[in-house]
C-alpha cells in the first residue's frame, strides 16, 4: 500500500516536473524572440553618431548571445523560484503543523539569510555584465579580422591577430 501510494506521488512529481519545464521552455523561447525584437527596433532608433562609435561585431554579439543568456537566466530564476515557493509553503506547512515552535526558530534565521542572497546577487550581476562586455570585445575583435581578412593577409598579421584575440578570449575567462 505504502509503495503503491509512493509510486503514485512520484509518477505525478514526474509528470509534474516535466510539464513546468515544457511550459518554462515555450516561455523562454518566446520572451527571446520579444526580447530580440525590442533590443532590434531599440538599436535601429539609435543616432548614425552610436554606430559610429560602437563595432558591428559587438552590436550582433549584444544582438544573439546576450539576448539569449538574459531570456535563458530569467526564465531558469523564474522556474526555480517558483519550484522553491511550492516546496517552502510545503515544508513550512508541514512544520506548522509538526513542531510549531521549531518553525518560529527557522524563521528567525530568513534575515540573514535575505541579506546573503542580496550580497551574492549583486556580486553575480555585476561580474555577468563584464563576462558580457569581454565575449562583445572577443566577437568584435573577430568580425573586424573576418570582415578586413585581404588588410590582415596583406600585411601578413594574421598571428598579431590571433594573439589580439586570444588576449579577449582570456579576459573573458578570467573575467568567468
């Protein structure tokens, strides 16, 4: 009995699963679109003087895998945070239930517990923004090398050119 009700619980936990990460996975693709589509129109808005100033390479680097890791990040933070919300009414139910004074202990500990994940968050965000201005230098690099590839090969640079890239390459990982 006790094992059937089990197999139950996890069949459906399973199921459940999965239907959150189809739903998550249709959403993030998506948001990625609508978040291509403003970051497109937003960029052709743009003074002639920003496109002046700023390298193709960047602007379609910014366009592609930076749209991308924001949707993947947001819609992956949405999934876990969801998940956790439903395992922490559980839990804390449970406890209510169980043991109530040892709920109000656990409570007493969500402060700093807050003020961690706050700390950690902007720590994380800002080193997220400067692995993506290292892989937009990485990728600019490369597409002004592609893109001048008769200059290079005329002035016989092409290994100036890969040291040049192999110093973005290696900021970006050290930056990671």
């Amino acid at each position: 009995s006790s094992l059937m009700v089990l197999s139950v619980v996890s069949l459906a936990t399973s199921i459940a699963s999965g239907m959150r990460g189809a739903c998550f996975l249709v959403c993030m693709s998506r948001m990625n679109v609508r978040i291509r589509q403003l970051a497109y129109r937003s960029l052709l808005s743009q003074e002639i003087a920003f496109f002046d100033e700023t390298k193709t390479g960047e602007l379609t680097s910014r366009l592609s895998s930076d749209t991308q890791k924001m949707s993947e990040s947001i819609s992956l933070n949405l999934n876990v945070f969801f998940r956790s919300l439903v395992q922490a009414i559980g839990v804390l139910s449970l406890m209510a239930v169980l043991q109530w004074r040892l709920t109000l202990v656990t409570f007493m500990s969500v402060p700093l517990i807050v003020v961690a994940s706050k700390v950690y968050g902007e720590y994380y965000k800002k080193l997220t923004t400067q692995v993506q201005d290292a892989q937009a230098a990485s990728n600019s690099t490369a597409d002004e090398t592609i893109g001048s590839m008769r200059t290079v090969r005329s002035f016989a640079n092409e290994e100036a050119e890969c040291a040049a890239y192999d110093r973005k390459l290696n900021r970006m990982l050290a930056v990671n």
